[in-house]
C-alpha cells in the first residue's frame, strides 16, 4: 500500500517516456510487443551429447533455455521489473512460472509450478531445481492448484467476486506475499511455456492483465529449416522462441540487446556451468532478509528438538528411576 509491494520495490523509470507509458497504456495487454527469436540447435545438441557421454547427465533444450533465462534476468536485471497502476517496481525475487502437461491426453491434467532462482545458479542446478519440482507435482497438487481451487470450487458468482477482489487488493499491494510468492503463477519473471513436449512450433503467448508477468517465453519444437551461413545457404537444426514483452519497463533497446545476449548463450553453454554472481542490490538486499528468516527458523527448530530431547531425557530416567 502507498506504492510498497511485497514483491517488489518502487524505482524510477529512465526518462520522461517511460514515466508515462503505463498511464497511456494502462493495461498490460497495450503494451505488448512480440517476436520470433530463431535458435540454431547444433551447438546445444553437441554439449548435450558431451555431458551425456562424459558426466552421464541427460539434459535437455527446456534445461538450457530456463538457465540461459534465468542467467539474463541476473545479467539483465531490468527485465525483472514490472508496472502496476502506472508506477514502476522492481522484483524482489527471479522466479520462473511453468505448465506441464500430467498426461498427454486431451483431457490430461495440467499443473502450474513456480520456481524460484537466486540468479546465481548453474545449469546443473537449475535442471535439478527444475526436474524436482516437476517430479513432486506431477502426481499431486501443487500450492497454485490447491488455491486455485479452493477459488474455483464455490459458486459462479462468488469466484468472480473472489477474483475482482483479489485484483483489487493486488493494485494496492495489499495482498500477502506467501500467496504472491508461492500459490500466484502470475506473479513471476518470466512465464515459460514448453510447446516442444507437445509437438508444436513457437506461438506468441497471450498476457495476463492479472498480475504482473510481462515476459512470456514459447519454446517451440526444433525443425530443419534453411539458413545462411557466411553468404551460404544450407539446411540448419532450428528451434523458435516466442516472445511477449511488456514494453512498458523498459525500451526496444534494453530488449534487443537482451535478445543478442540470450542467443550468445546458447552457442557459449560453458558460461552456464559456473556460478554467476549477482550485483543487482534489490535482489542483494531481499537474499539476505531471506537468509536471516531462515537463521531463525533454523534456530527455531533447534530449540524445539533440544527441548524435546530434554523431555524425552527426563521421562526415560524418571521410569528408570521407578524401575530401580
């Protein structure tokens, strides 16, 4: 409330026009720009191939893309902002949202997990975060599901009340971060939707004026397409991403670049493989009130184990005592 957020912090934008875009373009679906990015996949096939013979990892392209995006917010980190009623925040956190399909049948369900990310992770650690929580969610309800329906599962007009009421509450940043940071698909860096699982090529994926996501991110599925090398045509292994981008954050500029710097990591896996360290101060400064919280949830738990041990302690040499 009173532009505080708990996912974000307000800053100020970089010129006059950028102040007042989002009062021109009130709605998120104003201001969306789009773009095919085409990715040459023989160098992601040949380091895949590599780490399989060699370290026996399976990896596979939704792994490369998420650590590749996940390594460019860090890089980047004014693509981790956002604007809600006409002011301009900066993320708190990085977090990726993502579909799966359960079953791959037409009436398969589908789960919506949120990951989060320090933005200093590797590649390794970014597959392993991603397939954990991919394996514990796909035989049961995550927390978006289980809100989801606890919204979903009473009346009509009741759920359309709920929702208006929480779209409200979120305007003021009066809704509390557990929900905009665990069971909120909608309320993340990057939205990630992997069409390759389900055969198809790249789309441009529809915004959500719900929230606050201005980057979605449709990995489409690889195809053999012709491309120009060095003045010279030939046949090329390509996978599509599709873009959607909230313009209201930041310029064309700022995104082409970003768009330069994604690609270059793609041909250039071995930067992935080490951590990255991050300097952007909101992110610096959030890690560290994370960090104390789980100091003393920690300390919490510790105590109750040595009280309880105390206890158990006591009990066990008082009935010895009566044994005796």
């Amino acid at each position: 409330m009173f532009g505080r957020r708990p996912d974000g912090v307000r800053v100020k934008a970089n010129d006059m026009i950028e102040q007042i875009a989002p009062h021109f373009m009130p709605m998120r679906c104003d201001a969306m720009n789009f773009i095919t990015h085409p990715v040459r996949c023989e160098d992601m096939d040949k380091w895949i191939s590599e780490k399989s013979e060699r370290e026996g990892i399976r990896f596979n392209y939704m792994h490369i893309v998420m650590a590749a995006i996940v390594r460019l917010i860090a890089e980047r980190p004014v693509l981790n902002r956002f604007v809600m009623r006409g002011a301009l925040y900066q993320r708190k956190r990085i977090t990726i949202s993502l579909t799966i399909k359960k079953e791959l049948k037409d009436d398969g369900e589908s789960a919506t997990l949120k990951i989060p990310f320090t933005g200093r992770e590797t590649i390794y650690e970014v597959k392993e975060k991603v397939d954990k929580i991919i394996s514990d969610n796909i035989n049961s309800k995550g927390g978006t599901e289980e809100f989801a329906g606890k919204i979903g599962g009473v009346p009509n007009f009741l759920c359309r009340w709920a929702i208006n009421a929480l779209n409200f509450l979120d305007r003021r940043g009066m809704v509390p971060g557990s929900i905009l940071d665990g069971a909120s698909p909608f309320h993340t860096s990057c939205y990630v939707t992997y069409l390759k699982s389900v055969k198809t090529d790249a789309i441009y994926h529809h915004v959500y004026n719900f929230g606050t996501t201005g980057l979605f991110v449709a990995i489409g599925k690889e195809k053999y397409a012709p491309v120009v090398e060095y003045e010279e045509l030939k046949v090329g292994k390509v996978m599509n991403l599709g873009f959607t981008m909230d313009e209201r954050f930041t310029d064309g500029f700022y995104f082409a670049k970003s768009l330069r710097v994604l690609d270059s990591k793609f041909h250039n896996l071995q930067e992935l493989e080490v951590p990255y360290e991050i300097t952007d101060p909101v992110l610096l400064k959030q890690e560290q009130k994370d960090n104390k919280k789980a100091g003393k949830r920690q300390k919490k738990v510790e105590r109750k184990i040595r009280k309880a041990t105390k206890k158990a302690q006591k009990k066990a040499a008082k009935q010895n005592k009566m044994a005796a």
